[in-house]
C-alpha cells in the first residue's frame, strides 16, 4: 500500500486532510502526523513513507525547509492557503499542492498526479524549485496573515468555516456566536482577539462585542432612541453601532 505522512500545525487541519486523502486515495495509509517541520523530517527518516503532505508554514522548522532535507527521500505535496501565489510556484509541475481547506476535486488531480510518481525515485527539491519557494516565502511575508477560518462548534461537532461566509461576531460573557448565512456557531475567542486576526478591510469593530462583515451590511438606521443600527442582508438581526465606531459609516 502505499504511504503518506502529514504535517501541519493544526489539528483540525491535519484530520480533514487526512479525511479528504481517505475518500480521494482509500489505498493510501497516512502512517504519521507531524506538528512541524523537524518532526516531519524526524518521520520520514523513520518511517520513509512515499510521500510527505507539508504544510508550508509551521513553527521552528517550514515545510519548504523540511522539503530540502528531505525531498530526496519522499515525494512532497505541499499545503497551503495562499491560492494565487502557490499555483504560481507549483504549477510547474516540479512538486504538487493542495489549498486549504482541501477540496475533493483539486485532491483527485493531486492523486492522480502522485500514483504517476510512486514507482518512481523521488526527486530533489532542485535550485529552480528552491527559487520558486523563495520567491512565495517572500509575497508570503510580505503581507500580513489574517484569519482564513474559523473553528467553531456547532453542537458536539468542530466545523471549519471560512471568513468569507460569516456574516458577523457577537460576543457575551462567555461565547462568541459565529453567524453564517445559514447557521449559527460558537467560539470561545473574543471579539477583542478576532479583530487583531482578521482583516480589517472585510470586518469592521462596530462595537466592542460585535464584529461584521462590510459585504454582509444591507445598511444604517436608526432606532426612537436615536442609537444606530446595521442592517445585514437576508437577516433580521440589527447590530447596535457605537459612537466611537461611527465614522466608518460616514460615507454611506
């Protein structure tokens, strides 16, 4: 059978992959996780599966670091968020890669181009790829990293949810409710923290509790005593704006 490793920071980041490798590829066997890049080196010296699933940015050690240690010894696939930038860099068909969060159609040509190479010798990640992943780590850092998804319960069960479809965050005393357009869910991170994370171009601090989306806003009103108000499209619910939040609604 043929055999994999995964390294990726996240936990919930590594099970989907895993999930998603299970029903693209049912004859691969992921024989180890790693949490970053010396732990992957560590396993495929170790286990030398035929290939390793690099998560692009992890703590201490990189996957693009890790895959010059060791893309002489395993066939790298390397994963990552940055959909532009990574098909600039990958589609040269030198290494493959799958976006976060994976999807199954893109996974199955990831499949397909990996079963061509598995009787095959892997190769060095050779200076034209180091060049290429240079050049990614630098539009990579030269930007800053905002959140890409929420991980959020909904019930007993934990769902990525990427930014783009929330709507909004509202905090209390204890949870914030993730509201999407088509359900609600809950994080135990505040509002304080998300507005550090995510970009402030797509969400607005409207109020210390409450964060929204700027292409979820419907429009402004105002209530009989005079507070502000945000309408969100295809919702009922008003989010109360706070004075010192109001200029952002200055020109609407």
């Amino acid at each position: 059978m043929p055999t994999a490793i995964i390294a990726d920071d996240e936990r919930l980041m590594r099970d989907q992959l895993r999930l998603r490798l299970g029903q693209a590829w049912p004859e691969l066997e992921i024989i180890g996780e790693a949490k970053n890049g010396d732990e992957a080196i560590e396993l495929v010296e170790q286990l030398k599966p035929d290939f390793a699933f690099l998560d692009i940015r992890m703590p201490g050690k990189t996957g693009m670091e890790a895959a010059q240690v060791i893309g002489s010894k395993t066939h790298i696939v390397f994963v990552t968020a940055y959909d532009t930038h990574a098909v600039e860099a990958f589609e040269q068909g030198a290494v493959d890669y799958v976006l976060k969060p994976p999807e199954h159609e893109r996974l199955l040509v990831t499949v397909e181009r990996l079963k061509m190479h598995l009787n095959k010798p892997a190769l060095d990640v050779n200076s034209s790829v180091t060049a290429m992943l240079s050049q990614l780590a630098e539009k990579i850092t030269a930007k800053p990293t905002y959140l890409q998804w929420i991980q959020a319960s909904i019930g007993q069960d934990l769902r990525m949810i990427p930014v783009e479809e929330i709507l909004f965050f509202r905090s209390d005393e204890k949870y914030t409710c993730v509201q999407t357009a088509k359900y609600e869910a809950l994080i135990r991170k505040p509002v304080r923290d998300l507005a550090e994370e995510l970009d402030p171009s797509l969400f607005w601090q409207i109020h210390r509790a409450t964060l929204v989306n700027v292409n979820a806003i419907e429009g402004v009103t105002r209530d009989i005593r005079g507070r502000h108000l945000v309408l969100i499209k295809g919702k009922s619910d008003k989010l109360e704006v706070s004075r010192s939040f109001l200029h952002l609604f200055k020109q609407m």
